[in-house]
C-alpha cells in the first residue's frame, strides 16, 4: 500500500506487519518541536518505526525504556490524526519509534 498523505510530503509503505514512512528532516522538527543535527548526534535520515496494539502499550514500553536509560527523544502523544506516539534513540542515535493507532 502506499499513501501519500493528501499533498504532504509524507509516502507510506506497509509490507505486512511492516511499515516504511517517509518525510522530510524538516517535517519532523516541526512535529517534535526539537532542531536536530545531522549525522552527528541524532541520526534523523531514518527512523525504525515499532506498531504496538494499544494505547497503553506505547506508554508501557516508553517507561520499560526509560528504566533501562534509554534516551528519550519525544514522549508519548496522541496525535490528531488518532495515532499514539514517541520516539527514542538507540546508542548510536538512530530514532526508534514506538507507535499505535489502537485505543
């Protein structure tokens, strides 16, 4: 399937339980409302994205990570358009995101 966002420069790719987002560096400071730095630091040319089943799960992996000193780049949110979100970073930097579309 591939979904381009009604004129947003937002493609999607989903490949059975895996999907392939893809926007601009850009686009996504605006979301985090954070300035990245690229390559040094966080690594924002891609992201591992993690669909979780509910809600609750996101915020439950979110804390597990926190406890293990995970770095946190973006808390759980539940965005407009129904999606709960947040993302992390690996130690090398790579953004990890945890989300759900599920209640």
């Amino acid at each position: 399937m591939f979904v381009w966002n009604n004129g947003e420069p937002i493609a999607e790719f989903e490949t059975g339980e895996c999907w392939f987002i893809m926007y601009g560096r850009k686009d996504f400071e605006k979301m985090t409302v954070q300035q990245y730095s690229y390559p040094k630091g966080i690594n924002g040319t891609m992201v591992i994205g993690y669909n979780l089943k509910t809600h609750d799960d996101v915020d439950k992996e979110y804390k597990r990570l926190m406890d293990l000193g995970v770095k946190s780049i973006f808390e759980p949110t539940t965005n407009a358009w129904g999606q709960r979100t947040c993302y992390v970073a690996d130690p090398e930097g790579n953004l990890l995101e945890l989300g759900s579309y599920g209640e």
